[in-house]
C-alpha cells in the first residue's frame, strides 16, 4: 500500500463495507471520505463506520446535491498534527 501511494498521481479507491474500512482506518491509510446520503429511511441496517478507537477529525471539501435527492460530501482527513493530507 504504501509503495503504491508514494508514486505520483497514484490513487487507491477503497468501495466496500464497515469491516474493510474500518481497516484502513485502523492503518492510517484513509487521506479523503466521499459519503453519499440517499433521501429514504430505513428501520434499521449496517453501519456506515464500525466503532474505532480513536476519533478521526474531517474537514468538508465540498458537497453536492443533485436533482434525485441525492447529496454527496467529500472530507479530508486532519492528521493528529494538524495537517491536512
């Protein structure tokens, strides 16, 4: 992962469930979030994050909304240093 990510221009999507996340999370490998919201409520579901030890602090980047209800925020991740990746 980390030789990936050193080369230029390279990015890794990372399209999966609470458990895969929270993997990347627990790695420090997660630099951006883009969260999708879907306007329906549901009685119950799988978690979008799994519980984690430690807080992770986002800054919004910029957020859209689109004619179908839609909405779709994207985050960066503030390092503990107070960096943004």
């Amino acid at each position: 992962m980390n030789e990936i990510r050193s080369n230029s221009g390279s990015h890794i999507f990372v399209d999966g469930g609470a458990e895969v996340i929270k993997e990347f999370v627990k790695q420090d490998l997660i630099d951006e979030y883009v969260i999708s919201t879907i306007p329906i409520l549901i009685g119950n579901g799988v978690r979008l994050f799994k519980e984690t030890e430690q807080e992770n602090k986002l800054e919004l980047v910029v957020s859209n909304s689109f004619p179908s209800g839609l909405v779709q925020n994207q985050y960066i991740v503030i390092r503990s240093e107070g960096k943004q990746v």
